[in-house]
C-alpha cells in the first residue's frame, strides 16, 4: 500500500540553525562553525553529554558549533 504524502510539513519539521545549545536530551544535528566538516547527527543524553562518532565523550556546553533539534523519530507505517 502506497501512503500519499500529504505535503512537507507532515513529514518533516523545519529546524533551524543555532549557537544555543541543547538544553534536553534527544537527537540533533550539530556543524561545526569555520571548519571543513560535514554536519553530524548526536544523541544529547539527561546530563547534557554527547559521543562523538570515534566513541569519544564531551558535554554539550565545551561545543562550539551550531545545533538543530531535537529531531522527531520518524513514525512507524
């Protein structure tokens, strides 16, 4: 069965970019600001701690960058 899709607002939510930083636990976008690197999608947890893709951890407020979010699981059809 085919879903129609009934228009960009229903399927995907319009973020923005932004220096403040996450102040709840979800997923977000994050891009670093002045360097050549492709955006990341991170898990910011309860405590305000996120793991780089090299399994690394650091607290979302030593970041400096831009963040979108926090991003809405997709629905399930």
């Amino acid at each position: 069965m085919v879903r129609q899709q009934r228009g960009a607002q229903d399927t995907m939510q319009r973020l923005i970019w932004t220096s403040d930083k996450p102040t709840q636990a979800g997923w977000y976008w994050w891009r670093a600001t002045g360097e050549e690197m492709d955006p990341l999608i991170l898990f910011v947890d309860e405590v305000g701690y996120f793991q780089w893709p090299d399994g690394a951890s650091q607290e979302v407020g030593l970041t400096k960058g831009e963040w979108a979010g926090p991003l809405t699981p997709p629905s399930e059809s």
